[in-house]
C-alpha cells in the first residue's frame, strides 16, 4: 500500500492504539504539515454536528490548522458541552506533542454517536503519538483511522514538481455506529488559503458528494486538504500555468479515495455508476441520480441482478424534479431498457433486451444511465446494492 | 373477514380469475355503484404516471365515475399510447358488463410496470365477472386485487345510519414489481362530489400518506372513494349534524386499511410509528418523520431491536428542516435515550436506558418520538423495518 498523506513532501503522521478499540488495533491518528501549511476544509451539512467538526471549522474559518488529530471509536457527537470540552483537551495534547500552537490543531473523530470520548485513554496515548511521528507515516495513519471499514485507503498523484496523497475511512457518506467518512489530502505545494478553498471545492466535494451507500448524511463526515509548500517551487494558484495539473492531480486522489470508499461500502456486492443527462440543470440531474441510487428498489434490483426498468423510472418520476415521462430513456450498461417513458415489448420477450441487461447487472460495476430530456444538466453519482450484509451489519451488531 | 366495499347499500362488486397470474389467483376485480352514486379519488403523484391512472382522473375531474375495475398482474405503466388503449378498452367491456355509461367506469391496475397488459385474456373474462357481481362480492373484490400481498385487507365502520366500508391491496405506498397501493372505500351516504373530495382530502388522504415502507411512491397509487346514497337519508355535507360523525367513519375505515398495509409491508417484522412534535409547520414535521421512518439505518437498527439514538438524530440533522440540535429530545417508547441533542451518559450505563429502549424495540410495534422545538407543526408517520426478507423478496425473486 501507497504511503498516502505522507507522499508529499512537508508532512509527517502517526497511528497508534490508545486502547479505546476492544481489538487493540490502531485507533489515534495524527498528520502534521511543516510550519507555513495551508488548509481547506468540507464538512457535513447535517444540523447535528459533532464536536470536532464544531472545532475544525472555526479554526480554519480563523485561518488556522496545519495539523490535525484523528480519534476513531467514538464520534463526539451528540455530546453536548462534554464533547465540546473532550475536543479542546485532545487538541491541546496533540498540539503539545506536535509541538506547534494549539490553534493550528484540527480534531476528526469517527464512532459511536453519543458516547463520551475515552478521554484518559486518548490523552494517555498522545506521547506514543508524538515519539511515532514521522515522514513515512501515512499508512500508519491510514490504518489508525479505520473504523469498521475492512482495508486502509491511500491514494497518491503527482503533477510536475509537485506531490499529492490521500488517507479516506469510511463504509459510505453515512452514519452506521462506528463510521463516518473522513478523507485528508495533502501537497507539498505552496497554496493560499483562499485558493486551497476553492481546490477544495471545485475538485473535491464534487468526488465525495458523489458517493451514496444509503443516503444517510454523517454528523461528522469531514475532508481536509492540506498545502505544505514543502516542495519549494513558490507559490502556486489559479493564474500559474502549473495550477491546472496540480487541480487534476488533487482530483485524481480524491476521485481514487472516493472509487475505494464505495467498494468499501457496508455490503458491498455491486457499485452502480447512475449517470443523468438532461435535466434542467445539474441539481436536477443530481437529485435524480441520487433519487435512482438510494431508491431500495433498485438496490435490491441490483443485488439480484434484475434490470427491473421499472424500478429506475419509478425513482426517476418520484424524485420530486419535473420531468416529461414521455422523454425518459433508461439504459443499464449498453442495453436500453426505457425508450420515451416505454419499455419496450422486446424488454420482455424471451432471449430480448432483459437478458443482455442482465448480464451487464452481473459485472461488479454496473452503469445506471437515464436521459431525461433535453437539459444542459448532468450528474454522476457512486452507488451500492443493498444486500442481506448490509441488513447484517447495520441490524444484527448492536454496539 | 368482513364485507368491506360491500358492507355499506348500493354497492355490487366480484373478483375473478381471467388467468393472467401463474398460479391461477383471481386477477380481476369490479365494484359498482347504484346511480347516482359520487365518486372523489386521490393519485400518485409519481410524475411517470400509469394508464389506468390518467383515464381515472380524467374521468373524476369531468364529474363522472361510479364504478371502477381493477386488474392485477400488469401495472399498466410504462406502456405508453399501447396502455392507455387497453386502458380503456378494459373500461368498455367493464361497462360493458356492469351496464352502465362507459364514462362512469374507473379503471385501477397494479402489477409489473412495463409489461402490456393480457387484454385477451382480460376482455375473455367480463362476462364472467359482470354474472358475478353481487352485494356480497366485496370479500372475492379484495382476495382479485390482491398480488404479493399476504392477506387480503378490508375494513368497515357504522355511524348512526350510515355504513362505510373499505378494501384495500399494497404492501406500503411502493412499487416493487408486483405491488401498488389501491384503495377503495364506499358509503351509503349521498355526498355531493365536492363534499366527497373535501372528506377524502381531510380524512383519507393524511391516512395513507403517513404510510411509508421505503420512501419510493408508485406509478399506480390509488384510493377511491365512492358514496351510494343508498341509505335513504337524503344528502348531508358539512353543514350537517351527522356530517362529522359519518367523516370520523370514513377515517376509521381509512386508518384500519392504513394498518392492515404496514402490517403487511414487504418483509416487515416490527412495525415503527414515528411521531415528531415542535416543528416549525406540520410539513417540516412530516418532512423529519419520513426522514426518520425511511433511514436504512433506523429500519435496520429496529430489526435489530437496537434503539440507536445516534441513527435517529441523525437522520432529523440530515431531513433538510432547519433544527436547533440543543432542542432535539428522543424518546423510544416510554424511554428519554436523547435531551437537548444529547445522549445521556445513562444511556450507555449497564442496566440503563438503553436496556428499558430495548425492550421497547422487541414489541411488534415500537413508537419512535422526536420534539424538535415548541413549533406547533407535529406529524405521525407509520413506517416498518428493513429485514432480511425485504432484500429478500425484492432482490431474489427476479419476474
């Protein structure tokens, strides 16, 4: 595995276990970018916010934070004051041990909801932090951030001078018990603020808020891009001509992240790729693909490998979006199984379009595509099926 | 089982096989009014809309409508100007049969969308159907409508010397293949059209849209209701003494076919009766009911008889309704397992609340209570949990 945050230049992590985990694995994680590092962040739209997300927001919106300080196995939300004051004390230890100001500490955590931080644990654990921190951590902090997901995710780019990685956990954009997508990418170029922000937002959220596994948005879903300059090539931003590459560069790590979080997903046994074109504008489309991704019916379809055109139009004409039922063409994979709103009577009949969608339904990855008229609007959205595991893991452990 | 559609006077129905289901079911089915008799529906309002649903609502706006037939098997959606013939060449030899205006008959159908309906075999069998109209066919009129439903679902109430009968198939507002929810409820009552919309408006409508099995609305979505006048008591309207009484009547007939649904949702083994207070309006509360009553995580955290607070401030956060988390308070059954947003260290305590939330959960029926605010908007969702077998019925049994 890639060395992921630690890729770029100007950066050091760690992952140790503070014993929070009955397992004993990995469960504190640190990343620290040299001193001069610059930070964007993305954070969860849910109203009910954890702690840390409170904390990181304010700081970065101060124009603070180079490092940040990872706790998995509670999240730190739905904790009240306690949780607030739990976020400041991990912060201030990390930021000791790190040796920089306490204000430049962000704070991630990823859990239970509603249980209290294991405090004494977490800050007993902060000088084996420290001691382990170091240029070759990336996949110890990669490690240290799992939750329930089943394998580390890195990614790494490079764009000419300059180096991009990444660290992602999570089952989805989604809140089971103990999960939570948290996703960091670094480089050793030297961005503003203000420029880093816009990176951000215009080649990052785009790739995370893709992703669905059940609809269900974290109260801590966080994703933190970190600039260090370490690469020593001055600054860069939107007017250089090196700005391009390195944006692409950034998207490629997020995209991989994001690619490695879905097949990751919590019962995972198909990814469905749901593309839409035409709507009125790319909201549409989105709430369409996201309305075709999340419909339970079509999950389901999916899991058993049943085209099941039906399913998607349904999703499709109870999105909420107005469209035309007369201009709807559905295709899965190649095959087109919806043409103007009708299936057609070969859909049906034997040895017909059903079989040769089938088959395309039996592919690890299968490709959902709707047009629903004319519209400039477009969208992508990363799926899931929704199988006998997932019931499995979101009913049957009880935490 | 009780009379339903057939209870009150001035009502005739019969169900019949014409042989489009497999295994031989009784796949038809037609309920007639005497003359004279007033009809008010409410539709899907899926924007892909099946055939049988454009005729019926066309024919409602114009005044007309005293009877309706229904086939099971075929959705009749999806089938574009191909359905909307056969759409009314079932209406033609209904009317046919029953011996009335062909404007005045309905038409309802549920199964396979996309599919074209078995016209032949249909038309084949009205004679049949029409020598088996009779006032007592209420009872073959529910087992004809019926497709993956387990039970067939009527309902009957009296007020003073009014009847009010009821039938109804679907299991949730949903369209898995072979399922659409239709509902038909009859009185004895002359009600002018007008007065008939209002009660099934204000009284049939917040019934079923309360319900929600996974949040997806069919193509098909039908509740009718019809009133005779065949009780001899001359009209009554709202200005009337026994007007609330008769409308109570009609509620309770609604609510016990709403029941007789969820209880037999797809692959349900607890159902979940949502109750949210404190909203800013009754439609943000509904809003954070349904986001509650369809999260993958609270239906598969039901299943597991695990309360989970953390999954249900989840879900309020992430409905989209601007809420104060610090105002947010959770009760599962009797049991507070969130105040003020926060999950109290009681909680995860051995022998806490979380034993007595749990014990709440293992009853075939668990209250889930959300006060978001002293908003006067409250709202009660009825919804069920995401088992096994629902992946199992929609994701195995390809059609």
């Amino acid at each position: 595995m890639s060395a992921g945050v630690t890729f770029p230049a100007g950066f050091t992590a760690a992952g140790v276990s503070a014993g929070v985990k009955p397992s004993g694995a990995a469960d504190l994680a640190l990343l620290v970018g040299a001193p001069g590092t610059s930070v964007a962040g993305l954070f969860t739209t849910n109203r009910v916010l954890a702690a840390p997300v409170t904390l990181s927001r304010e700081r970065i919106a101060a124009g603070r934070g180079t490092a940040v300080v990872v706790n998995s196995g509670q999240a730190n939300a739905a904790t009240g004051e306690r949780g607030a004051a739990d976020a400041r004390r991990i912060v201030e230890a990390a930021a000791a041990v790190a040796g920089i100001p306490v204000d430049d500490m962000l704070a991630c955590s990823t859990g239970v909801i509603g249980e209290p931080v294991h405090l004494p644990e977490v800050v007993e654990a902060m000088p084996a932090l420290g001691a382990a921190l170091g240029p070759d951590g990336g996949r110890a902090f990669a490690d240290a951030i799992m939750t329930t997901d089943t394998v580390a995710k890195t990614a790494e780019a490079s764009s000419g001078p300059y180096r991009v990685g990444g660290a992602a956990k999570g089952v989805g954009m989604i809140s089971p018990n103990l999960a939570t997508m948290l996703a960091f990418v670094t480089t050793d170029a030297a961005v503003a603020p203000a420029d880093l922000a816009g990176l951000a937002h215009d080649r990052l959220k785009p790739r995370f808020t893709a992703l669905t596994v059940d609809g269900c948005t974290s109260t801590n879903d966080t994703v933190l891009l970190f600039a260090s300059g370490a690469a020593d090539q001055g600054p860069v931003g939107p007017a250089d001509r090196a700005w391009a590459a390195l944006a692409d560069a950034v998207e490629e790590v997020g995209a991989a992240l994001a690619a490695q979080l879905i097949r990751d997903a919590e019962g995972v046994t198909t990814v469905t790729l749901v593309e839409v074109e035409g709507a009125p504008s790319d909201g549409d489309a989105r709430t369409i693909a996201k309305a075709v991704a999340d419909s339970p019916l079509v999950k389901t379809a999916v899991f058993g490998s049943d085209p099941n055109p039906g399913r998607i139009l349904q999703a499709v004409g109870a999105s909420g979006v107005e469209v035309s039922p007369s201009l709807i063409d559905v295709w899965v994979g190649d095959t087109p199984v919806a043409r103007g709103g009708v299936i057609p009577p070969a859909y049906f009949a034997a040895d017909g379009l059903r079989g040769s969608a089938e088959r395309a339904m039996r592919e690890p990855e299968v490709l959902l595509r709707v047009r629903v008229g004319e519209g400039p609007g477009r969208s992508r959205v990363l799926g899931c099926d929704l199988s006998y595991a997932y019931v499995e893991i979101n009913g049957e452990y009880t935490t």
